[in-house]
C-alpha cells in the first residue's frame, strides 16, 4: 500500500528514534525538561519571535494562539475553507466564545479588499469587533497552496492600522518556506502570533508549537494546563521534532517534486500544485477512492466530489512513480 491519504502517518525514522531514546528529559510543567526548553527556543528564534510553547497538537496549538487576540464574543476573520474553521471541530466556539466570518478564495490566499469589506471596528454594544485576521500557509484544503509574501506583509501593515492581530497557521508554513526560499524570519515577522506542526511532513510523531511574544507565551501555559495539555517528561517527543528541524526540512523539495508528478498522472495542472497536496475533483470522490485503494493507492476524500493526494517522507520516488501509474490508469478507465 501506499498512502498518500496525510502527510501526518509518517512513523518516526530509526534515527529520530534513536534520537528519542536519547533525550535529556525533565518534567516540562515544571519546566525543567532541557530538551524542550531547547526546541522551543530554537523555534521562537527561527521566526523572529520572543517565545514558543511546545502544543500537544496543532489544533490545540490554534486554539490558544487565536484566544491570545480574541476575547470571547469577538471575532476572527478567515477564508472559508480554513483548518481554524473546518477542521477544528468549532473548538473557537465552543471553548473561546469566538465567531468567525470568513471571505472565500479559490488558492485560499489573502482577499484584503474582501477584509477591508468584512472588518467590524469597536462601535460600542450593537456589533462584533473584528479582533483578529487568521491566515494559513501553506492552505491545507485549497491544496497546498503558499500564500505570497508581499500579500501577507500588506495584511500585517493594514491590522495593525486597524488594530486587529494576525494569527498564522502555520501547520505546513516549512513546505511554504522550501517551495518558495523565503526565510522563515520573514514569515515570522508577517504575524503576532503562529503555529507550526512537526508532526505533518517534518515527520515527527507529535508535537506543535505556538510562537509569539513572551506574554502570549506565558498566557499560553497558562491555558495549555487548564484545559488538561500539561505535559511532563516530553522532550522524548521535543527531541523528535529537532531531529525533524535538522533532517526533514529541505527534503520537502522531494515531496513537493512528487506531488507534481502525481498532478501529472490526474490531471491537474502542475503549475498548480505549490507544495505537496494535490486536491482533485471526480463525480463520485467515495467511489474513487475505493478504486484507489483496489489497486494499493490509498488516497482521501475531503469533500462528496474532492479527493486530496499528500505526499510526505514516506513516500519515495519509486512509489511516487508507482502511484502516479496506478491513477493516471484509473484517469484512463474515467473513474
Ligand atoms: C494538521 C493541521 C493543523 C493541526 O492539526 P492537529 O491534527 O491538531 O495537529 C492545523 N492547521 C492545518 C492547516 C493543518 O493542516
């Protein structure tokens, strides 16, 4: 089987696991584990930020960055097809008090004249305040998309001249990085408060962190205790993620390279396919993906018509190429 379903079913390499055995650890909500200390540090200052907290989960990690500039009963304002607002299950909602309104994208890239539109400033007791804008780089259901840079900086420049912050989910915002060359500094600078997992293709089994400044930071721990995220001896888990920071990033190009080819094989135009996902539309997405799976292609639905191809550190040239044979076949019988 090969399966291109999520670049999150990566197993940890035999190194990182050695690394992990390794690990120097301490009890982390005391916050003596020197490992994560490290990771952490290293993080913060890879973007430019005071701070990091090393998050449970990318989602968690969302949740708290987001609540950092939005008090309940405001809102944040994002595309429609956002992580924050499609796959977090309403965890803004239900335990922030936060709504959204959102503006649609095709590439899930930054509208600024459809957020100049949707911004709500403070008009006292009869409107929500828009408090924050959140962005995702790369756009995980738009496909991988990079968010341009100037873009990004143009948002940051207006916020902040309206007084709303700027959260980053950066879930994949490495692929963005490599694809692209931008350091990751300047994307860093582009926000006031980020997530980054390394748990997608860095290929880490866990782990996520929020990067901001030190208050935030502090806040975070704070929040990241309440609602039961505290960990201990964890920089077993840290350590995998400094593994992935010194192996696993440049090697992105390799994944980003697949996803063309397998654009190739379907039908996509690869000059399309930013990254490593590659979204496709067929009549039947359900029916498609059983026919995959038939021929040893796992592959996922993310909507009744749209099929998502992921391609990560498990996955090789050969069977990249393999793969790409098996769906430019089922392209070939129409399915
Ligand atoms: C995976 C992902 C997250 C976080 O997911 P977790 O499974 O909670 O770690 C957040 N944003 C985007 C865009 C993602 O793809």
């Amino acid at each position: 089987m090969i399966d291109l379903r999520s670049d999150t079913l990566t197993t940890p390499t035999d190194a990182m696991r050695a690394a992990m055995a390794a690990a120097e650890v301490g009890d982390d909500v005391y916050g003596e584990d020197p490992t994560v200390l490290a990771l952490q540090e290293r993080v913060a200052d890879m973007f430019g930020h005071e701070a990091a907290l090393f998050m449970p989960t990318g989602s968690m990690s969302n949740v708290l960055a987001v609540r950092s500039l939005v008090q309940p009963g405001e809102e944040v304002l994002c595309e429609s097809s956002a992580h924050i607002v499609r796959a977090e299950l309403g965890a803004h909602g239900a335990y922030s008090g936060i709504t959204t309104r959102t503006w649609t994208h095709p590439r899930g890239h930054v509208d600024l004249e459809a957020l100049r539109a949707l911004h709500a400033p403070d008009m006292g007791p009869f409107f929500v305040r828009t408090a924050a804008v959140s962005v995702e780089n790369t756009h995980n259901f738009a496909g991988g998309t990079v968010l341009p840079l100037d873009l990004l900086r143009d948002l940051k420049e207006w916020a902040t001249g309206v007084g709303a912050g700027v959260h980053l989910d950066g879930a994949r915002l490495w692929n963005a990085h490599v694809a692209t060359g931008t350091p990751l500094v300047e994307y860093g600078a582009t926000a006031d408060v980020m997530s980054v997992c390394l748990s997608k293709g860095l290929g880490a089994p866990v782990g996520s962190l929020l990067v901001g400044s030190a208050d935030t930071v502090a806040e975070a721990r704070v929040w990241r205790k309440r609602m039961g995220g505290g960990m201990r001896q964890v920089g077993i888990l840290a350590a995998a993620g400094l593994h992935a920071l010194d192996h696993h990033v440049e090697r992105l190009a390799d994944d980003h390279a697949h996803a063309r080819l397998l654009a190739e094989a379907v039908g996509v135009d690869p000059a399309g396919v930013d990254t490593n996902i590659v979204v496709l539309t067929r009549p039947d997405a359900a029916a498609y993906v059983e026919r995959a799976a038939a021929e040893g292609v796992r592959v996922a639905t993310v909507g009744p018509t749209t099929v998502r191809l992921v391609t990560h550190l498990g996955v090789g040239r050969a069977e990249a190429e393999s793969a790409a044979r098996v769906l430019a076949r089922l392209a070939t019988d129409g399915s």
